[in-house]
C-alpha cells in the first residue's frame, strides 16, 4: 500500500521525484479558455520558475480545469524532478476555502498520473486545515491504485529502481505501479487531529482497496466459499468475531432466498456474519451487502453486452466487508454487525425456475418469476436474519437494478427508506464521506405489481420505476419499527468508462467510506 507522511517541507525543498501544485481556473479568454491561476501552497515552486509558472502554464494549454493534468521539469531551486500541476476548477470566492470533494478529485488524479512514480509532495491548498489536509491525502491515497494480481510476468511485484540516483532523475517504480509516497504539505504532523486524520485517511484508502480488489477479481477466482474465507481471515486479523453458514445449515435453517438463488451453481452460498463490538458502545448498526460473486441472470439468462461485468455483482458484500473492518481498525465506539449474502446465480438442471415459489428464512413465500431478480431474494433473508439481532437500525448495500443505473447514471447511488429523517441523515452522511448519492422514493402503488396469484409476494413487478419497486419488496422483510435503509449502488460501483479524479476503471469501492461515516456518526450518537 501507498505510504502516507505529513509535511511542513516547502514544495521547493521536499525531497520527492515529483511535486504536485494546483492550478485553478482564472478569467475567461474571448475564446472560452481560461487562464491558468496558481493556487496556494505553490508559491515556492512558482518562485523558482521566476514567477512565470501560469504563463509556463498556458503556454503548455493548461486552462486550470477540474482534473486537468501537466507536467514540467523542474527548474533549478526545486529539489523534485519533476512538478505536476493538477486542474481545481473554478476557483472558490476570496477567502474562501476549497471544498474537501475538490481537492480529493484532484489529488487523485494527480496521483494517477504520477503512477510508476516513487514519491509525490502534495502541494495543494489546504493552508493548515485539517479537513482539507485529510481531503488530499485520502483523494492521493485512492488514486494510488492498481490491480495487478492477474497480469502474467512480474506485474504487481515490480522491484523499483534501487539504484542510489544522486542526480535530479526521477525513481521510477517498474511496471507503471501505483504511487509509492505521498506526502502531504502544509500539513502539522505533530499536531493530533492532523495525526488522526492521516491514519483515517490511510484505513479509508486501503479498505476501499479491499472493496475494489474483490470487485475486480474474475468469478473463476472469487465464490462464495472463498469470499467466506476472505472474511474469516480479515476476522482473525482485525479481532472480529466471524460466523459463516454453508449450504446445509442455510438449507436447514430454511433460507429459502439464498438457497434458492445459490442451488443453480457448482459454488453453493454462504451467509458470513462479522461482528465488531466495542466495550462502550452505545449504538448498534447493522448492515447488509449483497454479495451475488456473478450473476449470469440464472435460467431467465442475461444476454450478452449484459453479463460480462457481472463479476461486480457483489460490490455490496465486498463494501460492507471492508467497512466492518475499517469501523474496527478506527476502533470506533459502536457495535456493528456486517452481513454477507453470498451466491452465485446460475443456469443449471437444478437452478431455481421462473415459476418456483420459495419459502423465505422470514417465512413469506415468494414467486420468482424472473431469477434475474436474484439480488432481493439473498437480501431479504439476510435482513431478517439481521433484524433478530435487533439493532439501531439496518443498511443493506446492493448492485440491484439496472433502472437505478437508468435513473441516476453511473456515479450517483439512490436511497430508499422506511424512515424519512433517515434517508436525509444517510443522503447526507454520503455527502459528507464524498459519494454522489440521491434519496428515492418507494411509491406503496407500485406494490400491487408484485402480488402472486401463488404466493405472497412475486419477484418482480412493473418495469417503470424498476429500482423503487426492489425497494418496496426489501422492504417487507424489515421490521417497520427499526430505521433502515437501502443503497441501490448499481451505477456507481463499477467504472467501465475512462478512469477519473480518484476513481479507477473497474471496481470503485463504491459505499465503504458512506458506511464508515455513517458508523462513525453512530457512534458519536449523531444518528438514531
Ligand atoms: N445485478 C443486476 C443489476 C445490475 C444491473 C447491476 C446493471 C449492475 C449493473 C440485478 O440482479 C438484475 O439483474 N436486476 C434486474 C431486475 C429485473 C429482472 C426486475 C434488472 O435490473 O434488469
Ligand atoms: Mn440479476
Ligand atoms: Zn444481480
């Protein structure tokens, strides 16, 4: 993992291979451009360059826009090789400070460029607050990515450049991997709160690597057999207490849902359960991911164009799992229960049919009528069996349907509820970890759909309104008395597009740092 230092070194004389300023956008050219403007933290850099650096800048094309990138080589009175001036965008009104999703963004698109790059000196403006300090490194940390683990040769274990290099040259690490250094500038590393907020930045980055490493394993390489076992071992490590049920105790406890969904394929499920407890907590939180390891749509099959990133399908699981396990290494004062439903829907002789009528853990029966609606049949067990445990309040985590996608596009997730003051609190925690999300309703019309001529409930019901019409069934296998809260992060949590500010292609690790905010305003009793 990418290592993380506060810095009060002046970006003129840290000793690093690049050093990373800001530009931001100044007036409006006739021809719609904008003139570079250099931003805080820079003045050294900019000194050294004789005061010219934004006319270097333009001259170069750069205009200051969010996420743009330029390199130059360093002029001499800089000690790094190499400057990077990253695009802020707009710049914030005089005195104003920027906002923490700004400087995330483009710390990680800095960090991206600098990849195969040893160290960077992160010379932005965050002018000693914390907050902002804590903004550019965790953006620099989660730019810092790459999964390597499935390249043949010597991807991922490249060695570096050992070599003593007294000149002004560069270390480059081999293989294009990830930033090995961050340091962050204008930072008070001896101050406690920016201590704290480097090694929360640093938990955050590498439990979203967790999120995204699953994600982004192929299906052959991760089922739910060995997901459970992903999970009991990080339990070991991070003193979680980790139940797993295999398919004969799912079957003999009669999780119908699970079963169901998991007896198409020749990788039978599993529901994990990890706990974290802390001796003075207040609260509990419960949350539920679905963890569906690929999901072909079953005998109601997905044609192709729609199953080849299907692997993500258990984004939910992989974001819950590595949340838990963030709450534990904060060592936050809160007791939280993680949920993985895990399994893999197949078409086989013996897969669940269009037709079949389950018997749910929750003893509802339900008519699956399309077995692509997979994702709400483990959910729903799963939120049962997390609601016997009575907590605060429950939060299930899915890739769930495709209309959300249609709704709300590839970056923002949707939020149902039966709890309206909660729906706000959790849009609003998302807001404040830095992820798009919106607040969706769930239309009680819209439940008529899914009644069953056979059963209790079908699983599917009007096309229109698709994502909402999940929520409704979700919703009935949550006490109506406990605050809950659904996150359809099927358009968010896997990039098939261009990489951008700290987000990479594939696996995002979309909802890990919602739920750790989330748990950490449990614990400060912000919420419930
Ligand atoms: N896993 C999919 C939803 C999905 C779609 C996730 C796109 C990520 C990207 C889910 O299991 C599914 O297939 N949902 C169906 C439900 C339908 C049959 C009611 C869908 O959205 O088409
Ligand atoms: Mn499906
Ligand atoms: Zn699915």
């Amino acid at each position: 993992m990418t290592a993380l230092t506060l810095s009060t070194s002046s970006a003129a004389t840290l000793r690093a291979d690049a050093v990373v300023i800001g530009v931001a956008k100044g007036e409006h050219k006739k021809n719609g451009d904008t003139t570079p403007v250099i931003a805080l933290g820079a003045e050294a850099v900019d000194e050294a360059f004789g005061g010219k650096l934004a006319t270097i800048l333009e001259t170069l094309g750069a205009s200051g826009g969010e996420g743009e990138v330029t390199k130059l080589p360093a002029p001499d009175g800089v000690k790094a090789p190499l400057v990077l001036a990253v695009g802020l965008g707009e710049a914030p009104a005089k005195g104003e400070p920027y906002g923490p999703e700004v400087l995330r963004r483009a710390a990680g698109a800095a960090a991206r460029a600098l990849a195969g790059t040893k160290k960077g000196g992160f010379a932005l403006p965050v002018d000693g607050d914390v907050e902002a300090v804590a903004a550019v490194a965790e953006g620099a940390l989660l730019g810092a990515y790459a999964f390597t683990e499935f390249r043949s040769g010597d991807g991922g274990k490249g060695n570096g450049d050992k070599g003593k290099d007294k000149g002004k040259k560069a270390r480059r690490n081999d293989n294009g991997e990830p930033l090995a250094e961050v340091a962050v500038l204008g930072a008070k590393p001896r101050d406690k709160a920016h201590k704290a907020a480097a090694e929360r930045a640093s938990v955050l980055a590498e439990e979203v690597a967790r999120a995204r490493d699953l994600v982004n394993t192929p299906p052959n390489a991760l089922n739910p057999k060995s997901f459970a076992e992903q999970a009991q071992a990080a339990g070991k490590e991070h003193g979680l207490k980790v139940e797993v049920l295999d398919e004969k105790m799912l079957a003999k406890g009669g999780y119908g849902g699970l079963v169901g969904v998991g007896q198409g394929s020749q990788n039978p499920p599993r529901l994990v359960r990890l706990s974290y407890t802390h001796p003075k907590a207040k609260k509990s939180l419960a949350l539920i991911g679905k963890g569906i390891t690929y999901d072909s749509g079953g005998i109601s099959l997905k044609p192709a164009g729609h199953n080849e990133t299907m692997k993500c399908d258990m984004s939910g699981a992989a974001a819950v799992f590595a949340a838990v396990v963030a709450a534990a290494r904060l060592g936050l004062k809160v007791n939280i229960t993680g949920w993985l439903a895990l399994a893999e829907n197949m078409p086989s002789g013996s897969a669940i049919r269009p037709g079949d009528v389950l018997t749910m853990y929750s003893g509802k029966t339900v008519e699956v009528l399309n077995t692509d609606a997979e994702g709400r049949l483990v959910l729903a067990d799963a939120l049962t069996r997390a609601s016997e445990d009575s907590p605060d309040a429950l939060v299930n985590v899915a890739t769930l349907t495709g209309a959300m996608v249609v709704a709300l596009g590839h970056r923002t997730f949707g939020i149902m509820s039966n709890d309206d003051a909660f729906r706000t609190q959790v849009h609003e925690t998302a807001e404040e970890a830095g992820e798009q999300s919106w607040p969706l309703p769930m239309p009680t019309e819209l439940r008529k759909a899914m009644d069953s001529p056979v059963a209790d409930i079908a699983n599917i019901g009007e096309r229109m309104g698709g994502g909402l019409s999940a929520g409704l069934f979700l919703k009935e296998f949550v006490p109506e008395d406990t605050p809950w809260a659904h996150l359809d992060i099927a358009g968010p949590a896997f990039n098939e597009s261009a990489p951008f500010g700290y987000t990479p292609k594939g696996g995002t690790g979309s909802a890990v740092r919602t739920l750790v905010r989330l748990a950490e305003r449990t614990a400060d009793g912000e919420l419930g």
